[in-house]
C-alpha cells in the first residue's frame, strides 16, 4: 500500500491519501471505456492531472460496469477545449467541458476550490476537489495509465464495510445542496450501504429544504429514479424519509390518504424496475404508464364512460390535464406524457391517438379514421403563381376519377 504526501501548516509532511494499486483494488484493464482512457492519457500528454471521478470508480470497485465515466483534471475549461476539438464548454458559473465521442459525451471538470463550501466555483487543487464531493464511495479517484486508485477519505473501506459516510460535515452537507438527500437515499438503495442513524434524522430534519429546488432539478432526479431499475426501493426510502411529498406531492399525498393507493403504487414501481432491467432501451412513455396508471383509474367510472360512448376527445383533454399536474413538479417531455397517458387509455379500454403535433392538449382529439385525420390542401398565398397550376391539378384530378355506379348504369 503507497500513501501520497502532503504538507501541514508548519512544513512537515503529513499522510493526504491512501494510494490502491492493480493488486490492491483488482479494477480490469478492461472495463475502462477506451475513450475514458483517451482522454485521460491526451491531458497527461499535455502536461495535466487527470483521473476518472466518481460514481464510475464506486461501480469498478464493486464489479460492476458504470453507465458513465466521469473525468477531473487541473486543466481549465478552456485549456481542455483546445486539446479536444470534439469537445464544448458548457454551464455559466460552473463552467465544465463535454468530450464526444460518437453518441458517447464525457463529462471533463476542473478541480474545485473549496474555499467558500462545497458549491462556489473557483478553480482548486485536488486536496480541496475531494473535500466537495457529497460522500466518500464517490469521492475516489482513478488514474487508468498508472492503474492506482487514490483515496484522501476512506471510501474503499467504506465500500468494503458497505457504509455511506458523508465527507461534507452534516451541518452544512444539505443546506448548500439539499438534492443530496436524494443522492443518499439513491446511493444507499443501489449500493446496499447502509446510513448511520445520525445521517437518517439529518435528513428527516431537513427534508424541507427541497421546497425551494428548481424543477427542473427535481424532474432530473425522479427521471433517475425512474430510469435506474432500483424506483421501487428508492421511493419506499423517500416516502419513509418524508421525501417523496416533494417529489411527487399529489401521488404521496393519495398514498397518504389511501393505503391500497399506495400499495398498488408501489406493487408498479416493481413492475416498472422489471420492465427497466429486460429493456434498457425502453422510452420514457412506457415507463411513465407506471407513474400515472393508478391516478388515471380514480379519474372517473370507466366502464360507465365506454358504455356510455363519451367524447373520446373530451376524455383525452381531462386525463391529459388531470396527469400534468399529478406528475407536478417533474416536467417530462410533452410528447412522451402523451404516450404515457394514451397507453394507460387503451389498456382501460379507451381507444385512443394522440393529438398531432402543434395541436394543444386542450383541442378536440378526433376519433381515428375519422374526416378530420385526412390531410388538408393548403392554399397558397400568391394568385399569379397558383391559379394554373390548381385548376389543372384539379382537371386532372376529376379526369383520372374511376367511373361510379350511377355512371355505369347510365352507360
């Protein structure tokens, strides 16, 4: 086992982190995505630090093969930039660097300072950059050329011991970002570590700090939830850590008020982790029928309503906004609710299609076949240009018509 060095405030060398060799930590070469090495090795080329981050050395360490890989280096934004052409700098205040690859991006960061917390954005060294991870299985650093994992707080016994340990003190760690309540709750549920008792009641005290998060930062983490195969373990953590109510407030509060609700609820979120883990390529729509099937049901007496032969266009506007505002704060793509809520539909025996493209969910959906599916001639502005041509469009057209009955029996 190597150990790297650092100074303290008199001068004298004191131990900063514990450095696992290939024998030690037995990550496979081959595991790494080669483009993840790539970039890696052309930032060394060029004189930088660089190492894989994060959530792909957790998953390495425990076998298992990580979605993304994630890079930190002491190279700028723009410094990357000019040494990856196939790259872009995105965000304003934390700016970081999208290397691509085909349809694969890397995501590249620069070490950050600590200096005012764990959410300011000044550029650090990687002594501070490990202070601002959230927890320690995720705040261990790879370098693939060298093949050593550099740990500064204790995450790969942690990982061992299957233990999640914040390494932003408990005090501060939600205040500056209350979204890593979720994370734990995430990272506990997909990991098998467990949270001290301690971390639990901090988190239960301070779950009404996700009042004020943006949705769109919600919609990422339930999209997460509902993408990751683990939902059904997830929200039965939130719903028991009072999370949940922030996340989805009108489903928690029908769990809340009606416990077959809930049991259905969560008999689905199980269903929908089965769906995930056989088809990974699965559209969100399909998994969003998971979300909203049993709200749709409370919606109204469906078997009176199709006997009953109801405007299905009718149906469709009210279930649409009914859904909208079920699934509120998160804000899925319109298109795949549209999906979602469709299928729902024809799986309670309402046919139905969605409306096209520009129409708004308020308008009339037509029955299918219906006149109103058959495409409209345009007409065009310009009269010079276009009475010619339709009136000879139009000749043709009645020319080529195959005779009718009334017309053969006249002949």
């Amino acid at each position: 086992m190597l150990y790297r060095y650092g100074k303290d405030e008199k001068g004298r060398p004191v131990k900063k982190a514990v450095v696992y060799t290939k024998e030690e930590h037995l990550i496979p070469a081959y595991k790494i995505d080669p483009d993840a090495y790539k970039i890696v090795s052309r930032l060394k080329d060029n004189g930088f630090t660089a190492y894989i981050v994060g959530g792909a050395v957790r998953d390495l360490l425990v076998g298992r093969t990580p979605k993304d890989f994630d890079i930190v280096t002491d190279a700028t934004p723009s410094k990357i930039k000019r040494i990856f052409r196939n790259s872009r700098i995105i965000g304003r205040r934390f700016r970081l660097v999208h290397v691509i690859f085909g349809l694969k991006i890397f995501e590249v960061s620069t070490f950050r300072s600590n200096a005012e917390g764990s959410i300011g954005n000044d550029f650090g060294t990687i002594d501070e950059d490990v202070m601002r991870r959230d927890f320690t299985i995720n705040a261990l650093y790879y370098d693939p050329i060298a093949e050593q994992v550099i740990d500064y707080v204790g995450g790969v016994r942690d990982i061992k011991k299957s233990v999640l340990k914040p390494v932003i003190p408990l005090e501060t760690i939600f205040v500056e970002d209350p979204v890593r309540m979720l994370r734990a709750i995430k990272y506990s549920s997909t990991t098998g570590c467990q949270m001290s008792w301690a971390l639990k009641r901090k988190i239960r005290h301070s779950a009404h700090l996700l009042s004020p998060v943006s949705p769109s930062r919600l919609t990422e983490e339930m999209l997460k939830i509902i993408n990751g195969g683990h939902a059904f373990e997830i929200v039965s953590e939130c719903l028991a850590m009072d999370l949940y109510m922030y996340l989805q407030p009108s489903a928690t509060a029908m769990m809340y008020n009606n416990p077959e609700f809930e049991k259905n609820y969560l008999l689905h979120m199980k269903e929908l982790d089965e769906a995930v883990t056989k088809d990974k390529e699965m559209r969100l729509g399909k998994k969003l029928v998971f979300l909203i099937k049993d709200f749709i049901l409370t919606l109204t007496d469906w078997k009176k309503e199709i006997k009953s032969e109801s405007s299905v266009g009718e149906l469709y506007t009210k279930t649409w906004t009914e859904c909208r505002n079920f699934v509120l704060p998160m804000n899925p793509q319109r298109t795949e609710l549209e999906y979602a809520i469709r299928t729902a539909l024809r799986e309670i025996g309402v046919s139905i299609r969605i409306p096209k493209k520009g129409k708004g969910a308020g308008s009339e959906v037509p029955p299918e076949n219906s006149e109103s599916d058959k495409p409209k001639k345009k007409k065009k502005k310009s009269k010079k240009k276009s009475h010619k041509p339709l009136d000879m469009n139009s000749t043709a057209l009645e020319s080529k018509k195959p005779a009718t009955e009334s017309s053969v029996e006249k002949k």
